[in-house]
C-alpha cells in the first residue's frame, strides 16, 4: 500500500475517503433506488457510517502494517470531522 509512513498521507486519507463514500452513497441511491431516500449530507447517522471505514483502515495501518504515522494523522482527521459532524445544527 505505502513504501513510507507519513502523517501528511494520513491526513489526506483520512478526508478522502469519508467523501469518496458520501458520494458514492448518493449516485447509489440515485442509481439504483432512481431517487435519493435522503441527503447524506444533511443526516448525521449517514455521515457516522462513512467515518467506520476510517476507523477499519486505521486499524489496519496500525496493527497489521506498523505505519504509525500514517495511522496517526487518519486517527485525527477523523476525530476532527467526527466532532465537526455532532456539533453541524
């Protein structure tokens, strides 16, 4: 996966891939469903469930690949947008 351990690439990990799911969620449901059930940005429980895959992946960069960095700046963008999510009105 990674030849070096960055926390700069965690980082980016770690905003790219709640949004990636965010949108694929919403081109799913407009796909397949031919409307959306709802707007994933504007439900926090949609949003909570795109943050699983960030804490799946920072256990494996943790545990099974020893990239300690890159695990540490994933670990604190998604606390950040976890926390940015509960308080959103």
């Amino acid at each position: 996966m990674f030849k070096k351990d960055y926390f700069f690439a965690g980082v980016i990990i770690g905003i790219v891939l709640p949004f990636i799911f965010a949108v694929g969620t919403e081109l799913v449901q407009k796909q397949f469903l031919h409307h959306a059930a709802f707007n994933i940005l504007n439900s926090k429980p949609a949003l909570m469930f795109c943050f699983i895959f960030n804490v799946i992946l920072f256990r494996i960069l943790m545990v099974n690949l020893k990239k300690y960095n890159t695990g540490k700046g994933l670990l604190l963008i998604t606390i950040i947008l976890i926390f940015l999510v509960l308080i959103k009105p």
